[in-house]
C-alpha cells in the first residue's frame, strides 16, 4: 500500500510516499479501512516537526483523521460491517491506504454525508462543537468573537456559533483572509494583523465586548483577546498556531468575572465517547440538510501529501486540505 511517511521528525520537506505491507489481519474487536480521504490539520504539521504533545517515534505516517469503507472486521465485531462507510480519528497515522484501528474508533457516516465532508469535520467541526457547547454553555444571541477564522478550526467555529445562533465576529491576520468568513455567517469581521484585536472587538460590540472568544492562534495576539472578553464572559483556549503558548495576567479574568476555558478535544473523546457520538450526530444532521458546508481549501492526491503539508504550516490555506487516497 501507499503511505505517506515522516522518515524524521522536521518540516513538511521530509515527508515522502512509500511502499508499505497492507496491514495484517484484524484482530478481536479490530478493523480494517481502506481509506478514501484524509482531513488535514494544523497540529498535524507539528506532529511531524516534534513540536506536538504526541510525539511518535520515526518513521510514521501523519494525519489524524480520514473518512474510508471497512474491508475486513475482527472477531466479536457486529458493528460496523465490511462495506460500511466509515469516519474516524486518530493521533497520527491515518495518511496511507489501509488502517487497522479498534472498531469503537470509528462512526458510520450517515446517508447523505459525502466522504470527503465527513474527513472534514471529525476534528475541527467536532472540536468547536465542544467548545461552544460543553465549555463555553454558548447562548443564542451571544456574541462570538473567533481568532483564526480563516483557518480549518477556526472556518469550523464561525460555522458552530452560527448555527448555534450566536452573533459571530471573525477575525484573521489579514482583510483578505478576514473576509473568507463573510457570507458563512460571520456578521462582522476584523485584521488584527496591523491593528488591536481588543479594540477591534471592543467596538463590534458597542465596547461590551465579547461574551466568548475562541482562540487557536495564541502567542502574542493572546492577551488582547482576553481583554477583548466582556463581563461574565468566556475565553476558549483552543490551540498555539502561532506556534508560542502565551501567559496571561490573572487579574484580566477576575476583574471581568470571566473564566479562562480550556479545550482539549482529544482528552474528552477518550473520556466521553458518548457525547461526542451525540455531537457527530448533530454535526452530520446539519451537513445532510445543507446547513453545514465545510470550507476546503484545496483536494489534493496524497503524492501530494508534502505540498499540502507546506501550505497549512505556512498558514496559506484558508480552511481545510483534504488528501484523496486509494480508489
């Protein structure tokens, strides 16, 4: 089989395509999946250069989530069948023809829901559902002020709040890629490349300021945001694609009754699988009535898997890339 490989930890240059055996038998409560398309995220790029809290040992295939039809099941496997459509994720290795995982890792995607959009919203579209949802208790008619818009969590995010029925405010290093977000729900957008983000939001919101703030960038832009939160209100911290994990002065939430929210998505899937099943459910629903049209940048072959790699760690790629793999 096919497989992209990281020989060695570094950046998107040392990724290759190799040859590799298709994997062996499934065993007891095991599949296999013959992978048809691979969702790409910006920790995938860290993962790869060992800047990641999951670290594997070289050599490894990348990519964390896919989408693929069961080839073959385990014993004591009932569900899912041979043949079934399936979405699912894992910390890497998903980036290659064939993978062999536990058949509770997996969820059937739903009649109506193409492959390639299933690959899209395992990670992003289901890690901003839990954070609106289950930690930041989002109310309609709140406002949501998100950082990163342009990105694949952050597109995703804009989406969830709307659909949610929040006021969505997105914001992106530059105007351009601020304006992806317009026409997919966002009511306002802002740059916070040359100018305060905490102003910004301050006057969107009439100087009440945000009741959530989602952040995925961190780094520098991370205190503005915080201060951009307004009475009662919630920062989500989401991820460092900035690439530094920022401090932020404690006072800043005690004098504005705010709490500092954490969101650590793969933890609450291990912990949770039951709710996190009921939130697919709700992201699925919306893909198949229409609601919900994930923002991909760009569809790639997997020989391609290095460019593709390049492009999200250059932070180029407006939404989500997505790898066509096998047949």
């Amino acid at each position: 089989m096919k497989a992209l490989i990281a020989p060695r930890l570094g950046g998107p240059d040392v990724l290759n395509v190799v040859d590799l055996p298709e994997p062996s038998a499934p065993a007891a409560g095991e599949i296999v999946v013959a992978v048809s398309h691979v969702g790409l995220n910006f920790h995938d790029t860290l993962v790869v250069s060992g800047q990641h809290v999951v670290r594997p040992e070289p050599p490894f295939s990348p990519g964390s989530e896919y989408s693929g039809v069961v080839v073959a099941v385990g014993p004591g496997v009932t569900s899912p069948s041979v043949g079934a459509r399936v979405v699912g994720n894992e910390e890497y290795g998903c980036a290659r023809e064939f993978v062999k995982v536990r058949a509770d890792r997996v969820t059937v995607i739903p009649a109506g829901v193409s492959p390639r959009d299933a690959a899209t919203v395992l990670v992003t579209y289901a890690t901003a559902f839990h954070a609106l949802v289950q930690r930041a208790n989002i109310r309609p008619g709140e406002t949501v002020a998100v950082l990163g818009a342009a990105g694949g969590v952050g597109s995703a995010a804009v989406d969830v709040a709307d659909l949610l029925g929040a006021r969505v405010l997105a914001g992106a290093s530059t105007a351009e890629r601020a304006k992806a977000a317009t026409g997919r729900g966002a009511e306002d957008v802002f740059s916070y490349g040359t100018a305060d983000a905490k102003q910004q939001i301050k006057t969107l919101t009439d100087g009440r300021g945000a009741d959530v703030v989602f952040d995925p960038v961190g780094g520098a832009l991370a205190e503005a945001a915080v201060r951009a939160v307004g009475w009662g209100g919630r920062y989500l911290v989401v991820g460092f694609a900035s690439g530094d994990i920022p401090s932020v002065r404690l006072n800043l939430p005690l004098v504005k009754g705010a709490a500092l929210v954490g969101v650590f998505f793969g933890e609450f899937v291990r912990r949770d699988r039951k709710m996190h099943e009921e939130n697919l459910a709700t992201i699925f629903s919306w893909s198949a009535e229409g609601k919900l049209r994930p923002y991909v940048h760009d569809v790639m072959p997997l020989t391609e898997g290095a460019r593709a790699y390049e492009t999200l760690a250059s932070g180029a790629a407006n939404g989500k890339i997505v790898l066509t793999v096998g047949a």
